[in-house]
C-alpha cells in the first residue's frame, strides 16, 4: 500500500471523539503546552462521557435491530415480525481495524480478520440481548448467505466453539440444536450455571438436558435400545435418538456397533 493510501486510513482513525477534544482545548481554549498532556485530558473527558453518557454510540458503531435473547423457538406459522427484538449497538469498526487496514498484511490474513469481525459483533449482541442471524451477519458484512455460513461453521469447529447465533440458540435450519449446545459446554467442563449465561437458557433447562443426556448414556452403557430407553425415561424416540447420536459423537468407542445396530432400525 502507498503512503497516500496509508495516510487515507490513518485519518479515518482521526476523526473521533478524543481528536476533537483535543483540537478544542487547542484552538478554542487556546491551551498551549506538552501535546501529551493534552491528550491525557482528553482522554479523562472521554473516559467521563462514557460514565454518564453510556447509552451513547461511538463512530464505527452500527445500530442494529434484531431478535431478543427473550424470544423461544419459533412456533408453527409465527412470522418474524411477530418475534420479539431489541435494539443493539455493533462494533462494526474499531481503532483496531483502521490500524489493520494500514499494516501490510496478506489475503489470508484479512479473510481471519473477517471473520474475527462477525464473532466481535455475533457476541456483542449476545450480551445486550439480541441474537442475531447468520442472514443479517451476511448483511451487514455484504457477504453472501453461504459463504458466511460456512466462515462462522469454520470457526466454530476450530475454535470448538458455539457462537450465540439465532438459529444455535433457536434451533432454526441447520444449527446445533439446544441439546447439542449445552451438551457440547457440559462436556468442556463448562458449570451448569455458566452453560445458562452463555447460551440465554433457564438453570432448570439446562439441568434437564444434561440429566436427560447422562440418563441416556447411562443406560446405553447397559445395552437398551433407543426404544427401550424412550418407554423407560419417558421421552420420545426421536429425543432418544438425538440424545443417542451426541453421547456417540463424544464416547464413540463403548458404542460403535451398538450404533451401527440402532442406525438400521426403523422408527416405527
């Protein structure tokens, strides 16, 4: 990049709140002296509009419309726009991606950064509430619906991480469903009450997922089948058979031919 275009960015990073504080106390208040001092009460000032101005929005801030953190999984004929939303503030852009944009840095490199971007913002949302959909991540990134999809799958296996997505939280399309999300936290170790801040779900909810899924692996340890679990734990066949799956997703060995036996029966 040459300098021209450097000094382009360089000057985006300019434009905020500290800056022109600084330019004030320096052309209106005539304030002459060290240009650090300067800068370290600019920074006290902002640092106190943050405290009593919290609701405020900062540049490179997207304000965004979303599904609520309250809302359940979406009951037969429910329209979006009936789906409870809250109003989220995004880092879209930061002092850190301006700073990005100047350094050399290679393709790769900027697909990485990317991606950082939608799980900065996917989380973001997640703790004001909001869940957002892998559409509007597309959207607001203006990439294509299956190219995103399969960035933040990516991340998701390498990272072994659940992203706090409206379809993993909401079990819509192909997402992990809810038992799959707290069981893939609760075989990290993750503490039940921690499984329940991270994916928006009550303590009793999660306990109930997780006592269900031990039972299951339990019993499956003492050769019954899937349907014979489903009359004895009171769940359907095709809760069993989910349950099933994740427990020879994580403990394959005891159970391969176990599985294999189960996959060739038919459900009814």
């Amino acid at each position: 990049m040459s300098q021209q275009g450097r000094a382009h960015y360089l000057s985006m990073g300019k434009r905020n709140f500290r800056q022109a504080v600084m330019h004030l106390l320096e052309t209106e208040y005539k304030i002459i002296g060290s240009h650090k001092v300067i800068q370290m009460i600019a920074e006290d000032i902002e640092d106190l509009a943050r405290k009593f101005f919290p609701s405020s929005a900062s540049p490179g801030t997207l304000i965004w419309s979303t599904t609520s953190r309250q809302e359940r999984k979406r009951s037969y004929g429910k329209r979006t726009e009936d789906e409870r939303t809250c109003i989220v503030k995004l880092p879209f852009l930061n002092q850190e991606d301006i700073q990005r944009r100047v350094r050399p840095h290679s393709r790769q490199e900027g697909l990485l950064q990317e991606v950082e971007r939608m799980v900065r913002m996917i989380k973001a949302a997640f703790k004001q509430g909001g869940l957002l959909s892998i559409a509007e991540v597309a959207t607001i990134m203006d990439r294509g619906l299956t190219t995103t999809q399969r960035k933040l799958s990516e991340y998701q296996r390498e990272k072994d991480e659940v992203l706090p997505l409206k379809g993993n939280i909401l079990d819509q399309g192909s997402s992990p469903t809810h038992k799959r999300v707290v069981i893939h936290l609760y075989e990290k170790k993750i503490a039940p009450p921690d499984i329940a801040r991270q994916t928006g779900h009550s303590l009793d909810a999660v306990d109930r997922y997780i006592s269900d899924y031990e039972r299951v692996k339990m019993l499956m340890q003492k050769g019954l089948t899937a349907r014979e679990i489903s009359k004895l734990i009171g769940r359907g066949l095709g809760t069993v058979k989910e349950y099933w799956q994740i427990t020879i997703s994580y403990h394959p060995e005891p159970f391969y031919e176990k599985e294999q036996a189960e996959r060739e029966k038919p459900d009814t």
